[in-house]
C-alpha cells in the first residue's frame, strides 16, 4: 500500500466524472458545488430555487459551474428521476433536505416528507436507472438518539430523534439501510455496481450561510445592524467545524466509492470536530466576536421554547481509522476564516463571493497536503500498489 496525498487523489478520482447531487442550491450544497468543479468534475444540480437571499449559490456564480440544472423538488418522483437519469451519474451526493431544527417543529410534516421521502424518491430513482454508481446520502449528527451525551456517538448506536428534524434524519438513514440491503448488498457488488453510503456531520459554519435561527449568519446580521446578537441556549453543545471539513469527509468517501469494491466503504460514517474541539454555543459567539473585533450578545428566553438536547457530539474514530481522515482547522482558525469571508462579503456586497471560497478551499487542500506532524497525520488515501 502507499499513501497519496489529498490533492492528487481527489484530482484523480473526479476529474472528468459525471456528478449529480442534490440541494446544490444551499449552503453546504454550494461549496460542494464549487469544490467539485475545481477537482474537474462534470456536476448537474436537482434543488428547489436558493432558501436565502442573499445565497452562496447566487453570490458564487455557481449556477456557471454546472453542466445540466433541474430547479424541482426531491418531492416529486417523476422529475427527480428523470433529471437522475439525464445526468448519467457516476457519482451521487444527496444533499438535498430542510436543514434547520426549529422549522421542523413549525411545519413537521413538510419535514418529514422532504428528509425521508425525499431520500426514498432518490434512491427509488438509482434503483430504476439501473447504472452502477456511488451514492453518499447525508443525513446528520441528530439521527442517534441522544441517551449519553457525555461521549460522542459512534455509528452503530441506535437511531432516533425527539424532535422532527431528528426523527426525519433517523429515518432517512433507516431508509437508506434498506435499500442498501434490500436492492444493493454488497455481497452483489460486482453484479449491480451500486455503493450507497450514509454521512453524519456536526453543526457546520462557515461564509455564505444566511439561514436564519443559524448562530452565525444571525450574528452577521446583528452586527450589520449593530445590534446584539439573540441567544437562546448560550451553553448548549455542538460539534462544531467548518464546512469545508465535513465536505473533505465525503469527497474523500466518494473516492473510495469510486475506486474500491469494498463492501466496508457501503456503510454509515461520522465527521466532526476532535473531542477537544467541542465547544458550547457562547464559545462559538465570542470567538466570532473577537474575530469580528466588535460586537456583543445577550440571552433570550422564549416564553415556549421547543425541546434541543443540551449536549451533541460524535466519535470520529471509524472515519479516522478505514479512511485516515482528519479535521484540519482549530476551532479558533475555523472561526477567524468565517468571519473574514463575512466581513470581505460585507465590505463590498456586490462583488463575486467564488474567489472567497476558493481561497479557503485552496488553503484547506494545502493543510491536508502539507501537514506532516504526528498529532496531524498527513490526509492520505490508501491505494493498491
């Protein structure tokens, strides 16, 4: 065997591929987008219009960086498999799902029906078009139910959720479990070629997220408009990363989907934060402050908040062990690079924000390729010599 670094094995597993992937509209849909393109890849988007204005998709040009669009619902069978099926995917990231817990406890059904049959229409449509292909579907760290909050979950702790939004992720991965055994098994690998995959990451922040009831694109807001920033549950904790780690996790998945026929890459993966990164919600704020250098927050209380478990977090150790992936930036890096793509957006708000992401995209790739230290593990794939 012989490690390759980052760079050239993502060059080499998605230059020229044909990539469909879902939701590339929002937020870490569109950095996806755009960190695809950048490797080579062909990629066709299926996603409703952009959820936010201002967006990632819009400020980044993505939409010029896609061969082939389908602005539609993953609620719509007939649509999703006919886009599917015009794409001709080698590779399929579904991405696409609603993304924020306290919409969920406002419309519970549309939830349910966008993260669950959402997922179940996707995979209807791979099991249709019959091509052999690799699917990552991504779900989230609030799929487990949350019964020991003192350890991060490990991916073979039970499923569940409290809430909609959780109970809807639980669900799409059970989803997912099914078809895989059902129509997929990996003992058939050779015969249908089909290598689905779940992913789990942690609460994700970094520039061009304008969701509202997010604690960053809010504190944004706040200060544009120099006010406090609102905070609900100041010491609940998260799993906190950048975007670009958790993407790095599935693009690093995908290659060995792509180029391995083991059946031990067909199964469900964590990414987050190491476990001395986590850090509580007024940390996350502060931190940002300091970096925004003004600011300040204070404590809301709602006279009917909806249940959140005080305390998330996920183990790493599979991922880190079977593909040798690593978190690249310190919490206090992550922090500092989302607040100077903020505060570049806001310094001038009409001019193109790709270059911002390509900067961090391209300061991340170096991380991986040139740290070579024992706490940091150079970010390799594992390749038959």
């Amino acid at each position: 065997m012989e490690g390759v670094d980052v760079k050239a094995a993502w060059r080499d597993s998605f230059r020229g591929r044909s990539v469909f992937l879902t939701g590339h509209t929002g937020f870490k849909g569109s950095w996806l987008t755009v960190w695809l393109a950048r490797l080579g890849a062909r990629v066709s988007g299926y996603a409703l219009p952009p959820p936010t204005n201002p967006s990632n998709f819009v400020t980044s040009d993505v939409r010029d960086l896609l061969v082939r669009e389908s602005v539609a619902d993953v609620r719509d069978p007939t649509r999703l498999h006919a886009a599917l099926e015009a794409s001709e995917p080698e590779l399929i990231f579904h991405l696409a799902a609603e993304p924020i817990v306290l919409r969920s406890f406002l419309h519970p059904r549309d939830t349910l029906e966008v993260n669950v049959m959402g997922t179940a229409n996707l995979l209807e449509a791979v099991r249709q078009t019959r091509r052999p292909c690799a699917v990552v579907i991504v779900t989230s760290d609030k799929c487990y139910q949350n019964r020991n909050p003192e350890r991060g979950h490990s991916e073979t702790d039970p499923l569940g959720g409290s809430d909609p939004y959780s109970a809807s992720k639980a669900c799409a991965e059970i989803i997912t479990e099914a078809y895989r055994t059902s129509f997929f098994p990996s003992e058939d690998l050779a015969s249908h070629g089909v290598k689905v995959a779940s992913v789990r990451a942690g609460n994700c922040f970094g520039g061009g997220d304008w969701a509202s009831d997010r604690i960053i694109p809010d504190a944004v807001r706040a200060l544009a408009a120099r006010d406090s920033v609102k905070v609900r549950n100041p010491r609940s904790i998260r799993p906190w990363q950048h975007v670009l780690e958790p993407l790095s996790g599935y693009l690093l998945l995908a290659s060995r989907l792509l180029e391995s026929n083991d059946p031990a890459f067909c199964s469900s993966w964590n990414f987050g934060p190491r476990e001395e990164e986590s850090r509580n919600v007024q940390d996350l704020l502060e931190e940002f402050l300091r970096s925004w250098e003004r600011g300040r927050w204070e404590r809301v209380c709602p006279a009917d908040p909806p249940r959140e478990d005080s305390a998330l977090g996920l183990s790493i150790e599979k991922a880190r062990r079977e593909l040798g992936w690593e978190p690249r930036w310190t919490f206090r890096e992550a922090v500092s690079r989302t607040a100077r793509w903020y505060q570049n957006f806001c310094a001038e708000p009409e001019r193109a924000t790709r270059e911002l992401c390509l900067e961090d995209i391209g300061e991340y790739e170096r991380a991986t390729a040139d740290e070579s230290d024992s706490s940091q593990p150079a970010f390799h794939l594992a390749r038959q010599s």
